[in-house]
C-alpha cells in the first residue's frame, strides 16, 4: 500500500537533477564573482563601503527614447 502513494522514479530522478544543477550553478557564480562593474557583496551592512553610484538620471534620463510618452499604441 505504500508504493500507491510514492511518486514516480522519474519525477524524482528529475528533481534531483535540478537541484543538483542549481548547486552547481550557485557554486561556479560564487567561484566567479560579480558580473557587472560596481557589484559587491552586500555583506553584514556595517556601513563601511557607500553604496555604488548610478551614472545617468536613472528614470528620469531616457535618452534617445523619444516617442515613448505615450504608453499606449496610439
């Protein structure tokens, strides 16, 4: 009666291969560091490095995105 209620080889076999490719993922990101310029770990939040600066305006700064006001296909 308990093999009624056990889930399929494969459903299993299959979760087991995706844990087992995010670890790896998790481990190859964390032997490499960040991926863009000015990331860094955020740490305990001690406070002893500012946080990184944005170049440009942000939301604000939309440059060369004219046309763009509308927001609806009108």
């Amino acid at each position: 009666m308990s093999r009624r209620f056990a889930p399929p080889p494969a459903l299993c076999g299959f979760l087991l291969l995706l844990a087992l490719i995010f670890w790896v993922s998790y481990e190859i990101g964390g032997a490499v560091g960040p991926v863009a310029p000015g990331m860094r770990h955020s740490g305990t939040g001690s406070g002893d490095s500012p946080a990184p600066q944005r170049e440009g305006g942000g939301m604000r700064d939309m440059g060369g995105m004219g046309g763009m006001h509308g927001g609806g296909g009108r």
